[in-house]
C-alpha cells in the first residue's frame, strides 16, 4: 500500500513536470512561429521609383534587378541599408534608392470577413482578415482582381471587389492642442502623430464618434469632438450650385450610363434607390458609391407611405437602410418619400433628413429627352434639386445635353447633403 501510494505520487510528479515542459515547449515554438510570421508581416511598404538592385546579405552581390515602382515590404530597417521582400525574394536595398509608396483610402464592403492573403492568388497564405466598414490603405490593384492593402494588422492582398471609395467630408481641427491621430479608433491606442489646430482635413465618418483623417500625408482616426464641418470649404459663395437626384434605381445598364456621363462632367449627383431594386443590383449600388455619389433612401418597393400603416411604412425604411448598409458598408444618409408623400408620424420614424425636389422634370411621363432639358432650362436655379428616374433610357440617354447646357450656364452639380450644408 505505502510502496504505491509514494509509486503514485512520483507518477503525479512526473506528469506534473511532464505538462509543465509540455506548456514550456509550446510556448517557445509558438513565440519562435510568432517570429518567424513578423518577418513575412511587415507593416511598412516603400517603392522603387527608378528601380535597382536586390542584394545579398554581403551587400554586394547582386541577387536581382528589380524594375521601376517595384513594391518592398520592408522588413528590417538598417541606417544605410533595408532588409526587403520583394514577390517571393528576400534581400537588402539600399535606402536611399526608396520612398515610401503613394497609397489611397477605400472602405472595405463585404457583408463577410475578407481574407488577407500573401500574394496575389486566391490559394497565397491568410494573414488575417479585414471587416465591413474598415477603411484601408490601398498600394496598387494587380490584373487579376487583387489589391494590396494596408490594415493595423497585415499588408495584404484583397479581392479589389470588397473595396468602394469612401465619401468624404471637409473638415478642420478645432481645439487648441489640435488633434491626435492613431492608427485605431480606440483612445487605449497610442498616438502617431498630431494635426494641429486649423488644419484642413478630408474626413471619413468611422464607428461612433471617430473619424478616418487625412491631412498633408499625415492619416489615421481622430476624435469626432476634435473636429468641426469646414464651411467655408462647403459653400463656396459665388458659384451657383445644384443637386442631380435619381430615383427608384439601381438599374443595370440605366444606372451605368448615367454614371458615364455623370463621370465625364465631373458631376456628383445622389440616387435615391429601392430596397427591391438594391436586392436586385447590388454590384450597381456599389458603384454608384464608389463613384463617389450619395445614396439615399426610397423605400423597399415605393408605396405610397400615408396610404399604409406607420408599421409598415417603418419597415420599408429600415429594411432598405439594411441592405444599402450590407451592400456598400455604410447607412443611406439622406430619404425621400415616393410620390413626396409623407406627414410628422411618418417623418417621426426615421432621423434620415427628407428631401423632396424643386425642379420636376416629369421624365417618367413624357420619356422625351428634349422634354426633359426644356424643364430643366426653365426651371432650375442656384440650389435647385432636380428630379430624374435612372430606370427610363430616355432619362440616360438625355443627360447628356442636360449637363452640357448647366455647366454651360456656370453650375457645380453636388450631392444633396453638400447642397444643404450650412
Ligand atoms: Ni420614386
């Protein structure tokens, strides 16, 4: 009894030893598996403007020529000299031969979590994965569908079809100890840099109470209450200014003329889209937003709202900010009532601001361009909000000359919001 007894607290001993240097070898493989991932998981990009050499370790012979723009993630930073990747090469380049790479923001928008992979292949490596609604750095697009991206947590490539450009808002830091900006919206995340007081910046709305700001090269998340609307950026006093508005779209073809020739006037202009039409195109609301273009609310399948009940007519606005927000990563952020029908009750169901319109061209009457333009031309002035439908190809096909003749007469076309900032 008493020789097992000790036999079994020598076998308890030895398991105890056992699972502490069981735990002890996990943790070194993984802290060594951690290393060895941080080197494929540089967070800074650099290019090669005019090209060069990839080097050996000895910094001397020469591994490979790279060609101009070449993308480095750099690894490891030397006084002279850089540990580089390059593709699947590991090297050293000379850091003077480098600049840092130009980059652009875009917003994630996938209603799932998209992977970032290694290279450019669907079947590369997964490093993490990204979110709806998270705005990213973005260095080039590749041929075949992918973009290289920047997160806080891995630079990567993504199908460039999760990504939509963000719209954005003029702003200007106004506190006095300017504004912090860090790298996540999350006050427990140390800061990079500082925008100071006065400073023009581009903003981008990001989770409560947080924007994405850009400012002379400097970008990152600054807090909302450090910021204020820039005015003077948004009304431009002298020149005369008015609101494109397209209802009950997204049509396949319609829509993407309109967007054409929308693109060739440089003309902002804000569609109101139905929830059944967004279920149907939703590849045509991503563009439209990525267009740069404002997106509004008109309902799931545009009832008369004072004929229904205030329960349904809820439900056709929130059902429809839900799949504009699941398609493009962001809430509609204007509404308009179909037939401009609505009273206080019906108001009271959304903080959306209605617009209605003040120039009606009758578009879905007559299916006359000519008609269309002649409305147009009598009726619109400095702040007008002109009414067109992107379902009728007349429409599409008449905005041409519709355009033509208003920035002829001296008009900026802006999206309602930017129309009614004061
Ligand atoms: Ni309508």
């Amino acid at each position: 009894m008493l020789y097992s007894d000790k036999h079994l607290e020598l076998g308890v001993i030895i398991m105890k030893k056992v699972i502490v240097l069981s735990a002890l070898i996990v943790t070194f493989s993984l802290l060594f598996f951690t290393h060895t991932e941080a080197i494929n998981n540089s967070l800074v990009i650099k290019t090669l403007p005019n090209g060069g050499n990839l080097y050996a370790e000895d910094q001397t012979s020469v591994l490979e020529k790279l060609p101009a723009n070449s993308i480095l993630f750099i690894l490891e930073e030397q006084s002279f000299w850089s540990k580089v990747q390059v593709n699947e090469s590991i090297g050293f380049v000379k850091n003077a031969a480098m600049s840092s790479a130009l980059s652009s923001l875009m917003k994630i928008s996938s209603s799932s979590h998209p992977i970032i992979r290694q290279t450019n292949d669907k079947n590369a490596k997964h490093l993490a994965t990204t979110h709806n609604g998270a705005y990213v750095r973005v260095y080039l697009q590749t041929q075949n569908g992918f973009s290289l991206i920047q997160t806080d947590q891995a630079i990567g490539y993504v199908y460039s079809s999760t990504l939509v450009k963000p719209v954005s808002i003029n702003m200007t830091v106004a506190h006095k100890n300017g504004a912090a900006i860090r790298n996540v919206p999350d006050m427990n995340y140390s800061i990079q840099n500082t925008l100071s007081n006065n400073s023009a910046v581009t903003a981008y709305p990001a989770v409560d109470g947080w924007f994405y700001v850009e400012s002379k090269g400097i970008y990152g998340y600054a807090l909302a209450n450090k910021l204020k609307k820039d005015t003077k950026q948004n009304t431009n006093s002298g020149v005369k200014r008015i609101a494109l508005t397209f209802d009950d779209g997204p049509h396949p073809t319609v829509t993407r003329q309109i967007l054409k020739t929308l693109a060739k006037y440089d003309a902002k202009a804000t569609f109101f889209v139905t929830g059944r039409r967004v279920e149907l195109s939703p590849t045509v609301l991503k563009e439209i937003y990525a267009a740069g273009h404002e997106i509004g609310n008109h309902t799931f399948n545009h009832p008369k709202l004072t004929n229904i009940s205030l329960k349904s007519a809820k439900e056709q606005i929130t059902s429809t900010n839900a799949l504009i927000s699941k398609t493009i990563g962001q809430e509609a952020t204007v509404f308009r009532p179909p037939y401009g029908a609505y009273n206080k009750n019906i108001q009271a169901l959304t903080d959306l601001p209605f617009v209605l319109w003040t120039v009606d061209t009758l578009d879905w009457q007559h299916h006359d361009p000519n008609k269309t333009l002649q409305a147009v031309k009598k009726q619109t002035k400095n702040g007008s909000i002109i009414l067109m439908h992107d379902i009728h190809q007349s429409t599409a096909n008449g905005l041409d000359s519709v355009l033509h003749y208003l920035s002829n007469e001296g008009y900026e076309f802006v999206t309602v919001s930017e129309l009614q900032a004061k």
